[in-house]
C-alpha cells in the first residue's frame, strides 16, 4: 500500500473518531476501546443541529464490532449525557450488559435520566466526586392521551428500567424509587439529584474515581480475562 492510501486510510480513522467520539489506544497493558456518550441520546427523531447527540444508529453496531474484534480487549464509556430517547438509551444500555470483553463506565459532569441505565450497564461503574446523575419518572414530550393506557405504557416503561437498574447495580428497588419520586429535591421538577459518593453509597455506582482509575481496572479485568 503506498503512502497515499495509509495517509488517506489515517485520515478516514480521525474523521470517525471526531463523528463517533471514539479512540483506540494499544499498549502493553492492553489495547482500550473508548466510548463518548454525550449531549443527548438520538432516537428515531432527529435533533437539532445545535444540539450535542450520540446516535444510536452509530453506536449499535459499532459495539458489536467491539465485541468481536481481535483488537480490541476492553471497552471504556465516557459517559456526560443529559438523557434522551428511552427506547435508544436502553438499546446501548442492552448491548453493553450483553458483552462478554470488559467493560468500564465512568461518569463526568453528569449521567442523567436514560443515562442511568448506561452507566450501571458496564461490568464495573465508575463516577467522578463531582459528577451527578438525575432520577426521575418517566417523561414523554409532544401530545399526550389522558386515558389509563397511557399510564400503564408509562408505568411499563419505567418497570423496565426499574429492572435493568437493579439487576445490573447493586441499589434496592425501593431506594431507587423513592428517588425517582421525591418531590422534595428539585424546585420544578420530580426526582432527586445524586453526586459522586451518594451514588455509590446507595449502590448505584460501584465506585468513586477518575480516568487513571477507570483504565487501571480495565486493564486488569482484561488481563484476568486472558489468564482464564
């Protein structure tokens, strides 16, 4: 292959990485995919283009790619999101329980909202002391039909985070809905606001802790991945 097409074959790589929010390191201590999630989760409905999303239709398969490559030993989620499409949050949030590589997740700034279930989606959870993440009921934008099938939808969807929440962390069912409940946190709104510590006291998060964190435990769930 001539210096043209390894310039051009660079070039494709860095565009993708800036689209995806993405990169690729390799060392010796293992070779760490990394994942943004940030600004809003894109569902079937376009957003803005003022508006910061990921996009689900970028981010599925690109994650079974992950799952499949020889390259790749771990993956690391760099989570800053304010929510978004439910049905697209817990898609990923699906596919990253699904893994059989390592997993890490780390919140910075804030993993609010469909944001929950992709954080404790990972094998290990990570937040930084000063990050904090949004519970709160389930919300649907545009018109609305008052009847009690509207409810009961609502009231499934929410029963399904409810589940993915408490089986992939270790926070009781009860605690995590009475924060999404409390009506005594937020000025305008339902729910509770958790920052670093509190989300790991309540057995939300796994852990405290920052990047160098976060790569020091992937590198050695993927080390004891390999001796087994």
């Amino acid at each position: 292959m001539n210096n043209d097409a390894n310039t051009d074959l660079i070039e494709q790589e860095r565009e993708q990485n800036v689209e995806l929010g993405t990169s690729f390191t390799k060392n010796e201590n293992g070779n760490i995919y990394t994942l943004c999630i940030i600004g809003q989760i894109e569902g079937h409905q376009v957003q803005p283009e003022t508006v910061k999303t990921t996009k689900y239709e970028h981010v599925m398969p690109l994650l079974a790619t992950i799952e499949e490559s020889e390259e790749v030993d771990g993956l690391l989620l760099l989570l800053n999101t304010v929510g978004g499409d439910i049905e697209a949050g817990l898609a990923i949030a699906e596919m990253i329980s699904g893994m059989k590589k390592p997993t890490v997740s780390l919140v910075l700034g804030g993993g609010h909202s469909i944001g929950v279930p992709l954080a404790v989606s990972a094998k290990l959870s990570m937040i930084a002391p000063t990050a904090s993440m949004m519970l709160h009921p389930v919300r649907m934008t545009g018109t609305v039909i008052s009847a009690p099938s509207t409810f009961r939808y609502l009231n499934r969807i929410q029963e399904q985070i409810l589940d993915f929440v408490t089986a992939n962390s270790a926070v009781k069912r009860e605690t995590l809905l009475s924060y999404m409940m409390a009506t005594d946190e937020l000025a305008n709104d339902v729910g509770t606001i958790l920052y670093g510590k509190d989300a790991v006291s309540c057995g939300l998060i796994d852990r405290v802790g920052g990047l160098g964190d976060a790569l020091k435990a992937l590198h050695r769930m993927g080390k004891e991945r390999k001796n087994k």
